[in-house]
C-alpha cells in the first residue's frame, strides 16, 4: 500500500483566480448561449466564450452550502468554461491528479477555513492552507479512475433516462395532442383525415369518440399532510414521506425525511402506492411518478392511477398542464394552487383500445427508466461507500492495471 504525505492545497495545486471574470446578468441578456457559465455551485448561464479550456477543480468561494456542505462544496469541470468571481479555479500540479484532489476535497470539512457568519466566505489564502494526506500519484490516478468510472457509468444512466423520458413524452404528444395515433390501417389519424368533432370544454376538436373529462371524476387525487414534527414518536420511522421540493426528482424512489404508522394514523398524510403521479403544488409546480409506496405534505397532490387510467398516461397529461397552472398561481408569499384546481381539469380520454396500444408501447420506456434510477441509487450509494475508505487506504486497488480493488468489508445496498 501506498504511503501518505502531509500537504497543504497550495502546495499541491495551481489558482487561477486571477483569470476568472463575472459577467453581469444584463450583460449576458444579448450574447449567444455556447458555452457554460458557472457560479459558485453550478451552471448559472451559458455565454459565447470561454476562458478556461481543459480539466479544473471549481470551489465554492462562498454561500451557505459552505457550511452545510448538504451538496459539494467542489466541482470537476472539463472542457471550454467561463467562471465567475464566487467560485475558486485550482488544478493539480503535475505531480499529483486533479480527479484524485476533486473526490478528495469533497470529504474535507471546510467550516474551519470560512469566513463570515452572514454569508460564509473562503478566501483564497484559507482554501490554500486546507491539510491534505495524499498517496503517491499512480495510486491517486488509480483510486480516481474507479471514482470516475463509477460517476461516468451514473452519468450516462442518466442520459439515456432523459432520452428515454423525451421518447416517451414525444410519443404522448404525437398520439394525443397531435392525435396522430395510428388509425385502424396503422395511419395518423388526423393528418391521414380521421374525424375530429368540436369539443366545448377545451374549445377545440378532438378525434371522434374520445371523451373529455375531470381529473377528480375520474381519478382519485389525495391532499398530503405533515405529521407533528414535536412528537418524537411520528418520525425516523421506515415510510418514505416527502416535502415538495423532492417532487423535482424523476422517478422518486427515496425521501429524506421517514415517518411511522402511527403518524399516518394521527395526521392528515396518507401513504400513497407506487404508481401515483405526485405534482407540487407550492412555487415551483412539478409532476413526478413514484416508485415506491410514499406519504407527501400538504404542497404535494397525489393522483392514484386505475387499471385503464395509468401514470404513463397521467404524468405526460399533467405536465402539459404545467404552464397553465403555472398561470393560475396565486399568494405572494407562496405561490401555489390547490387540490381543487387540479380535481376540476378537464383532460382527453381515448378509447380504451388506443390507450392499450400506447401503454404497450411507453410501459416499457417507464419501467427501463425505474430501473436504471434504482440502478444509480446502488452505485452511488457503492460511490459514497468506497470513496472515504479509498481516501484513507481501508480500500486500494490490488492492480493498478485493472483497478481490482481489495477491502475487508463490503457495502450492503438496499
């Protein structure tokens, strides 16, 4: 096993504060969105240039994630960038590896080394006095190629969730709002003259046979609810209960908060099947499908699918929706609708035989993206397992050219 030694971050690696430049909003209101332009956490914008071109460590220089640290505190940035002033710009030295130094400082406890209560701050001269205990660089570049494997393999599951995702709702829009469908000779119905006959409800036509109908006449939608969170006896339990914000999260398969059954015996929340189509109903208005059995607050409505009815037909339908409930918002403070607003939408309903040929086509799409969100939970959760035991050499890799790795325990993943 590789030996460590004591560093300090500016010893091990290059600043190139000096370099970065901030571009206010109104300047980049006119230019055109090419490349990424990133704040202290994120992508903020796109501009039309780049200052930076290649692979560098992006830290936050300040805001509250510094102290909570509830997300990275760093970001491993490649290709042609603009950063500007919230964000430090550090790349390894050539003695040691920038991939190895971004999973490394992930682990580090910053909240020594920032400034500032009202908004936290890390200066350049702190973040360059951060200790460091690094291995020799072919271990490093070992130990961040099973790292980088692994964030490589969840980054392409979740591309080919969101092409599987733009599939699946092109395919909605095309059979449904288009009412392109095929006919019975296997046609687009519209457009290869199928009869479409005025609706009064949506003020437009619709195919001939369809029916328009409310949401809460044909479905069930339950408001969710949030226990006491005094009583010590309703929380940490084993049921999945979310707070709206997570319904941004598609599929949802976990929560952060967990509840017992005897909060949703004494409270207003309700434990929803896997299969609900949950939309957030406070600000930001979001649809999403479960996939596991979950309560809600009371932002959260949940619309319970049938046997005819199903999410894959109910998400595609709300989201479209979207917009107009967007507009129907009111509240300063909260901006939101009720459970009422989305009762009393009126939404297409085909005949039973064209929604069995969509569901035969689109369950599957549904089903692959469920399974490879699961898929990412397990190897994030190895990711996170692996990560401070690689760092302090509990784990090594046995073979540098194969990257086996040894290790006296193992994760148990759930």
């Amino acid at each position: 096993m590789s030996s460590f030694l004591n560093y300090l971050l500016g010893q091990v690696a290059d600043n190139y504060d000096n370099i970065r430049v901030p571009l206010s909003a109104k300047q980049r209101e006119t230019i055109k969105k090419v490349y990424p332009y990133y704040g202290a956490q994120n992508i903020i914008d796109y501009v039309d240039d780049y200052i930076f071109d290649g692979e560098y460590i992006l830290v936050a220089e300040d805001g509250e994630n510094l102290k909570s640290q509830n997300n990275n505190v760093c970001n491993l940035v490649n290709g042609k960038f603009w950063v500007n002033n919230h964000a430090h710009i550090i790349k390894a030295k050539n003695d040691f590896n920038t991939k190895y130094l971004y999973y490394y400082l992930n682990l580090v406890n910053f909240k020594p080394f920032i400034t500032g209560s009202a908004q936290p701050k890390l200066t350049k001269d702190n973040l360059n006095l951060i200790p460091l205990q690094l291995p020799d660089l072919p271990t490093q570049k070992a130990i961040a190629k099973v790292l980088s494997d692994l964030d490589a393999k969840i980054e392409l599951n979740n591309k080919i969730n969101q092409e599987l995702e733009a599939m699946a709702k092109t395919l909605y829009d095309y059979w449904f709002v288009q009412f392109d469908f095929p006919d019975e000779n296997g046609k687009p119905y519209k457009s290869s003259g199928g009869k479409m006959v005025y609706n009064e409800e949506l003020k437009r036509e619709i195919p001939n046979g369809w029916k328009v109908v409310k949401i809460g006449n044909v479905l069930k939608t339950v408001l969710g609810g949030t226990p006491k969170t005094k009583n010590i006896d309703f929380w940490n339990g084993d049921i999945p209960w979310l707070n709206s914000g997570e319904i941004a999260n598609f599929p949802i398969i976990n929560s952060e908060a967990k509840i017992t059954n005897e909060a949703i015996n004494q409270s207003a929340t309700a434990l929803m099947k896997k299969g609900t189509v949950l939309i957030s109903i406070t600000r930001h208005l979001r649809p999403s499908i479960l996939a596991i059995d979950a309560c809600a607050n009371q932002s959260v409505v949940g619309i319970l699918e049938t046997n005819t009815i199903k999410s894959s037909f109910i998400y595609p339908t709300l989201k479209n929706e979207i917009p107009r409930y967007m507009a129907l918002r009111t509240g300063a403070q909260q901006p939101h609708i009720n459970k009422e607003t989305i009762d009393e939408t009126f939404i297409i309903l085909p005949q039973m035989e064209t929604l069995e040929k969509y569901y035969k086509i689109v369950n599957p799409i549904y089903s692959k993206i469920i399974n490879t969100t699961f898929q990412n939970q397990q190897l994030i959760a190895l990711r996170d397992w692996l990560l401070p035991m690689l760092m302090n050499g509990q784990v090594v890799p046995t073979s540098l050219n194969n990257q086996t790795m040894h290790s006296q325990s193992e994760p148990t993943v759930h």
